[in-house]
C-alpha cells in the first residue's frame, strides 16, 4: 500500500511542469518524519491473520501475476486485456538493511472496476521477508498487508484502513493522511526482518509482521513503488482507474535507506528510478497522470 487537495491545486502549473521534468530540491514541505530509532514497542493495534477465502485468493493470484510479470516470466492471457505497470525507485541490493518511508493513504478511493487492483505505495526492502502494500480493490476493500516473501508466498497481515487506523497510525502530510512503515534486517544470520508502522499516539513504532528465512521474490534489489493491475474501459479508451483516482495522490516520503545504524534518504547512487525517470502516462492507460520526482531519490508522486 494507498490525501487531498491534489498537488496541481497547490502548486502552480509551472512549478508542477518542472518537479514533474526533473527532480527538484524544493519539494513539497512537510511534517519532520518520525525519528526511526523511536522505542519499537508492541503490536500494531487491528492487524489480523489474512483470511483465506475466495476474495482474497483473487488478490493473491492477481498480485502474483503482477510479480511474476516484473520476473518477465509470464505472458498470461489476463495481461493481453489487463496492463500491469509500476513507477518508482528500487533500492540495490548490499546498499541497506533497512527500509523506511511514509506513504499516503485514501479510505475513500474506490476501485470499480472487480478485476482491477492498485497497489500504491507498495515497499520491499532488498532481501527481506516482508512487502508492505497499500491495496485497493473490490475484492478485499481498501487496507494494509504484509507480504510475507519468506514462506507462504502470500499475504500474512491484514489492517483495514478503519477509522481506528487513521486515528493511530496516521497523521497529515502534504495536505493527506499517510503512515510510515519501517523494514529492518534484525538478524543477519538467518535474514530475519520485522516490519514497523509509526504510532502517532505513542511515538512509538509498533510491530507488523516478522519472518526469518530466504527471499523467495527473486528480485536482488528492493523496490518503493506506484503498481496498477488495470483494464481498459472501452467507453473511454482509459483505465478504470483513471477515473476512479482523479482526485488521489499516491505519494511515497521521506524514503531512507539503514547502512548498518545509519539511516540516510535514498539517494541516484543507490535508488534509481525505474523503469524509467520519466513515465509515459500513455502507458498506463490515463493520459492524465503525472510522475513527479519531488526530490533525488526519497520522494515521488503520482496523481492527475
């Protein structure tokens, strides 16, 4: 995972050309993120074991099909009448053993089409056991999961975005609700990894989901992500979702990478922009989208 006024409304059209053009040093300003080394204490309050029913099985095989097509290792007829794109920054391999970022959230987006799914933000740290994705669908609503990459290839934890979420876990940034998650490696030896989220009300950081073992993801590097699983509809040649996300921004903040104790914002050397800097918004089937690199490389957004 997935936060109004839109950006366009706040900055002029000008300065929204330029941030989209290029990566800016004057990015939207915003609250000081969380300190990281805050106590990490307790569990995240509302996150439950993913129940295995039909609605979430549909997730599941369309969240696969989306990773299995990143691995170029499927061309499943679904693709043919479904585009699966993704836009961000993918943190190497060797550069982190952790991964923090704050990432906006928007209860009141719908997807409506059944088949679609946005997966927005979504983050994985290189070689960790865990993806925490934003999802947005009809099939399990709108909420949090946690992914585990570890063992059962599939979501282990679930939290609603409810009103008991907004209220613990998020708070406002650039003019939208958003949360801040955080990946860490806490056992070299056996690639254990334990997943975070900020407590507003406490200023603490509350455990998600932890797991030991190999990343079965197949991808060396981590990512930080915008990801759409979107059909095309034929009235307007556009996808579903270009109409039902007008007025969202999808934002990824304040993305910073652990060297050892160290955490330092994601950076060209160590982040890059994929799968290109720049997107075509043709591509993903909403000619009206804007990419914007807000800053070199720990913030993005996207919306229209």
């Amino acid at each position: 995972m997935q936060r109004r006024p839109l950006l366009a409304c706040v900055l002029p059209p000008l300065l929204l050309t330029a941030l989209t053009a290029a990566p800016a040093s004057a990015a939207p300003a915003g609250p000081t993120p969380p300190n990281p080394s805050a106590p990490k204490i307790g569990r995240v309050a509302g996150a439950r074991p993913v129940p295995r029913d039909a609605n979430t099985a549909k997730a599941v095989r369309a969240f696969q099909e989306l990773h299995r097509a990143r691995l170029g290792r499927t061309t499943a007829p679904s693709l043919r009448e479904q585009i699966h794109e993704f836009w961000g920054v993918e943190p190497a391999a060797g550069t982190h053993d952790g991964l923090m970022a704050t990432h906006s959230v928007d209860p009141s987006y719908r997807v409506s089409y059944s088949e679609d799914f946005t997966y927005a933000p979504t983050t994985k740290a290189a070689s960790s056991c865990m993806e925490v994705t934003t999802v947005y669908s009809q099939a399990v609503g709108n909420e949090l999961w946690a992914w585990d990459w570890c063992g059962s290839g599939g979501p282990a934890v679930e939290l609603p975005m409810d009103a008991s979420f907004e209220r613990t876990y998020t708070t406002q940034v650039n003019g939208h609700a958003a949360y801040t998650v955080q990946l860490v490696r806490t056992n070299a030896s056996t690639n254990a990894w334990t997943a975070y989220l900020y407590n507003h009300t406490t200023n603490t950081w509350n455990s998600f989901f932890s797991k030991s073992g190999r990343d079965t993801s197949g991808l060396r590097y981590g990512w930080d992500i915008f990801e759409i699983y979107a059909s095309r509809d034929p009235s307007t040649g556009n996808a579903y979702y270009c109409a039902d996300a007008k007025n969202v921004v999808f934002e990824s903040s304040s993305i910073k990478l652990r060297h050892s104790t160290t955490w330092t914002p994601a950076s060209p050397s160590d982040s890059p922009w994929a799968p290109v800097a720049v997107p075509t918004p043709s591509d993903y089937l909403c000619p009206t989208l804007t990419f914007t690199r807000a800053s070199a490389n720990d913030h993005w957004l996207v919306n229209q």
